[in-house]
C-alpha cells in the first residue's frame, strides 16, 4: 500500500515512513482540491455515545451546501484515493462526508457487519444536515457494503435524506447472506482480506495486517476454508469477525434476519432512489436493485414523480468494471461504459439540488442487451414482452446430451438421471473471477446434466426475470438444484449469463421455508424465479440448460444426508432423476422482448424496449 516514488527524503520524513510502515503501512491522508477545503477525523458522535470520524470536504467559499454521505468499512482515507466521485462532486457544489463506520480504521466502537448501519447512518445523515455547512439536503451514495448502509438507513427513514444511488446491493439477507437456501461461500474471502486485518491491527492480534499480506495468505488457505466441514467450527473468523458465527446459527428462515429485511419496508423511504446492478454483479445486485426498484413503484403509485430508477449493465461487481467494455471473456464494445460519477452526481442535482436535467426526460428504466450490446430504455420493469416456454426432453445422462424444445412433449419419455456426490462436487473453475466465462469444459462432467436447444433460426433477445420449473425426485433426504442458463456460440463457447447463486434452490425449503426433508421416491416441483439477465441470442446459437446440485466453492455443497453443512460434516452420494414428461413438463419460461424480423430487405429487432445509442455523460 505505501509505494513512495523518491528515494531521498529528509530525515524526517524517514521517520515518519518508518512508523508509517509499523502502523500497518498506510499513507497519509488526501491533500484537499484546489478550491476546497477539508475537515479531517471530524467526530460524530452516535446515539449510544459512539464516536464515528469522518473526514468533510466541501468548497472554500459560499454555503451552506447540498450533502453527499458516502459511509465505508473500507477505511475512508483509501477510498477518497481510490474513487473520483468527492473530487467531483465539491467542484460541483457539494459538501461530502466520508466516514469510516462503527468499528472500523479511525472510528470508535465494535464492528459487528451491517448490524449497526441502520442506526448510524440515520445518525450519521441528521448530523449532516445541522452542520452550519449544509442545507439541509442530504444525498447517500456507494456501491457493496457502501451501498448496503443506504438501503439500512433509508427504511429508518432520516427526514433530511433527499436522493440516494445504492448500487450493487441486496433487497433481502436470504439472497446475500444465503443463496436459495445455501450459504455464501465467499463471506471468508471478504473478512479474511478487507475485515480482518485492520481488526489485528485494532485488537494487537497475531496475523496479516495489510492488504498484502492477507491476500498471500488467503492464496494459501483457499482450498482449505472452502472445503472444511461444519462450516461453524472452522477457527480462522474466531477472533477477528465472531458475528460470522452468529450468521451461520440463523438459517434464511429464521426471523433473527428480519434486521437486514428490506423487502415490505419501502413506505418508510421517501428518498429519490436510484438502483444499479450489473447482469455479472454478485447474484444478489441484480436481485436486488430489481426488487427494491419495483417495491418502491408499489408504494408510490398515486405520485407522478415515482422518483425511482433502474440502471441494469453487462458489469461485474464494483465502480471500477463500469468502465470497462467486456465481462470477463465477452467482449461488449465501447457501449457498454458508463461515467458512474456523472450518473450518480445528476440524480443528486436533480433530487438532492432540486435542478432540472435531462434525466426528467429520460424513461425510468435502462438496461444493456448482451450480444446485441445496446441500451434500451422502458417505461416498466421486465420491459414488454412474451413470456416464452423452453421445455426439457430426453432422456440425458453422463453421456448424452438432452433437448431443448419449444413446445410441451407430446408422449411419455423416460427421466433423466444423474448422481451427485458432495465429496467430489461439480466445480466452478472461474471461482473466484467474476464475469462471462466458457463453460463447455464441464460438458464431459459424469454429475449434471446439459439440454440443448437447436441452433436458432433468428435473433432471441430476453431480459428481464427467468423461471425454471423442474420435477424430480431424489434418493436422499436433501439435495440443492442449480439451473443454469448459457448462451452456445457456433463454436462452442458456452457462456454464463449470470454470477453463480441466483440460480440454485435447496429442495428441502423451497428457497428459504421452513425445511421439510424429501421423500425417497417422490416426485416434487421445484421452481427458481430469481434468474436474470438482458442477453440476445443470436441466429446460429444455440440455448444450453445445465442442471447440477452443486457448483463448488461458490456456495456451500448440500450434504445430501438431511443434516446441516453448518453443523455436521457427513455426507452421502443421491441419485436424482429429473423428469421432462407430459405430466411433469420440467421448462424455463423465458421473457422475449424481441425476436427477428425483416424490413425492407434488412433485419431489425421488435422489441418492448426502445434501443438507444450510448450518450457520454
């Protein structure tokens, strides 16, 4: 992290580098802009007497002035380096409060993820909006955990709190901290690199205390982490995150998580909110901004300014990867950037400013079409569109490959069958690297199945929420069903259209009932409705269905015994066979918002949705 680019200094400033370097190797604080000026370790006190430091920035002259609150875990002091948002937004008139939350680099207090952020941020937006500098209108903004901490915020519903843009964040814990009913395998990851170390640090506890280090050694212990069983005894999260262990007592069921719900809440926001995601975000940043986006609709009905928008792109997760033109392997043009900090800072102008812009003009609604790689805009979310049936029809197996067909099956057929053992899982080989990626090496995989469709004889263009229906039964008490959809090229390349986790649905809840173990032999329906994307098929490409019971180490491997992965470590291989029948028409439902057609002598897309061209912003 302290990189400095002359070798002679003074003795000093070599002093200062020493015990810098002994401090666990961070670099001063930012320097204020030209034309700003700049309040550092301001403490604001919290309700329970807490101090929480934040740094101000704001212009040298004028006020008082429309507040942005950006609220990190992330130490504040790296985040203004690391993000161009604050520069810009003092020059455009803002003051900005970066603050380090509850716990964590210059705050005070004991750092419990997420619990405290409700509450903080509350406290945190009302003390803004007094200072002698603000107006009074305040606007959040921030992406991930920074993101998380508005949403915590808002439904404690802070009087000044004007506009915010949570992108990339969750509507529900059984979608974050859980997936379908399976634990989140990357939570290690994340608190072993961006938690623990500044805990050590805090606390004076042996182990990794930059960056650097922790990343080496996550490298080493990778493997091992992932694949240890119970999860809940493993010892590395003990000292420095013991609240993970409080989450793997609470299955998604558990009302315990009621605390992070955001979902049955959005009357208490009266903020102007902004959603953004990317189709290749975490599972839940689609999900979420999605679902927070339409429950905020539901409650604003009778107001003509809905004040809501969603911003769906091709990205992954983080500011970074807006600007970037492909997604892992694929490759989306120039079209596919965004200027994050002009998208955020026009919502503040107009929401938090009061000024009119160009957004008034703009529909609620943008998102980008993979393969044709094009925004479109609409008025509603899903755009307008046929709801679309794909059905399976085999038998598949090991060794064959099954069908993908447009109408029902007719006649009866015999069910697929695969086996699935927990001890040598269906793996995800681009664990850990985010994006589109091929995925026709897991073809000769003995543990799933793969259905085809025929080559398309026209452009497919979906967007919008997936649902898949499949019937099965299975020979063990418990087992999880992973769908997932890709797109075939003509040569082969089978990609991925969504991050792993929105696509799996554990049997024995249903996604996150109470849990009711399978009966050996009895044929159940299960239905994932969480699958999204905004993706064109296009003519020649074929549409691919893989089911498995697992993709390891995204997720948490089910152990097919009945018991918990969270408490036993036992487990057994089941047979379970999947049926695609008259009786038991296993299927996707597909939203097309267009299909091919031709015009005067050329191809053109009908669509619900209006194609756009990228504006520079």
């Amino acid at each position: 992290m302290l990189v400095w680019a002359v070798v002679k200094r003074s003795l000093f400033l070599a002093a200062l580098l020493s015990i810098l370097l002994l401090a666990g190797g961070r670099e001063p604080a930012p320097q204020a802009a030209e034309n700003s000026v700049a309040e550092r370790n301001v403490v604001v006190s919290m309700r329970d007497g807490v101090g929480l430091k934040a740094d101000i920035l704001r212009p040298s002259s004028g006020g008082p002035f429309p507040t942005l609150v950006y609220r990190t875990p992330y130490r504040k002091d790296d985040t203004q380096k690391e993000y161009s948002t604050f520069r810009k937004a003092v020059a455009r008139g803002y003051a900005v409060v970066i603050q380090d939350v509850r716990g964590r680099y210059a705050s005070e207090g004991e750092f419990d993820a997420y619990r405290n952020e409700g509450r903080d941020g509350y406290d945190t937006i009302e003390w803004a909006a007094k200072q002698p500098w603000s107006n009074g209108a305040v606007g959040t903004f921030g992406l991930s955990y920074p993101g998380a901490v508005q949403w915590l915020a808002a439904i404690e519903s802070p009087p000044h709190l004007k506009a915010m843009v949570p992108a990339m964040t969750f509507s529900t814990p059984r979608n974050f901290f859980y997936s379908g009913g399976a634990f989140d395998l990357s939570w290690p990851e994340w608190i072993l690199i961006n938690i623990a170390p500044d805990v050590r640090a805090r606390k004076n506890l042996p182990g990794p205390r930059t960056k650097e280090e922790a990343d080496a050694a996550w490298e080493r212990n990778r493997a091992r982490i992932a694949a240890h069983l119970p999860l809940s005894t493993i010892a590395d999260m003990r000292e420095v995150a013991p609240w993970y262990y409080e989450w793997l007592r609470h299955p998604p069921a558990d009302s315990w998580w009621d605390w992070a719900e955001i979902r049955g809440k959005y009357g208490r926001v009266s903020a102007a909110v902004l959603n953004m995601s990317g189709w290749h975000d975490e599972a839940y940043g689609p999900e979420g901004a999605t679902t927070n986006f339409l429950g905020l609709l539901a409650t604003r009905q009778d107001q003509s300014d809905k004040r809501a928008g969603l911003l769906l792109g091709p990205w992954t997760h983080g500011v970074d990867s807006t600007a970037r033109t492909h997604s892992g392997e694929r490759e989306f043009g120039p079209a596919a950037t965004i200027d994050y900090d002009e998208v955020v800072l026009r919502w503040m102008d107009r929401y938090v400013k009061g000024v009119a812009n160009s957004g008034e003009d703009e529909k609620p609604v943008r998102y980008f079409v993979m393969g044709a790689n094009v925004w479109r805009d609409s008025n509603t979310w899903p755009p307008q569109g046929q709801p679309t049936a794909v059905y399976l029809e085999g038998p598949a197996s090991a060794g064959a490959r099954g069908r993908l067909q447009w109408s029902a099956v007719a006649a009866e057929e015999s069910p697929s069958r695969f086996v699935s053992d927990p001890e040598d899982p269906v793996t995800d080989v681009y664990a850990g690297h985010p994006g589109a990626h091929d995925y026709r090496g897991l073809e000769s995989n003995k543990d799933l199945l793969l259905f085809d469709s025929a080559p398309l004889t026209s452009d497919l263009e979906v967007a919008g929420r997936i649902a898949a229906e499949i019937y099965l039964s299975c020979d063990a008490p418990d087992m999880d069903l992973w769908v997932r959809l890709l797109d075939v090229a003509p040569d082969g390349g089978a990609f991925n259209l969504m991050s792993p986790g929105l696509d799996v649905v554990r049997a024995s809840t249903g996604g996150g009932a109470r849990r009711e173990l399978l009966e050996p032999g009895k044929v159940y329906r299960l239905r994932l409705e969480n699958l999204f994307t905004g993706n064109r098929f296009l003519k020649g490409h074929r549409l691919r269905v893989q089911i498995s019971a697992a993709f390891f180490p995204d997720f948490s491997r089910n152990l097919q015994t009945g018991e918990l992965e969270s408490d036993s470590a036992g487990m057994r291989k089941a047979t379970i066979t999947v049926y695609h029948d008259r009786k038991h028409p296993s299927q996707l439902l597909l939203p097309v918002t267009g299909t091919a057609t031709k015009t005067s002598g050329k191809s053109s897309m009908e669509m619900g949705g209006k194609p756009v061209e990228r504006r520079e912003r």
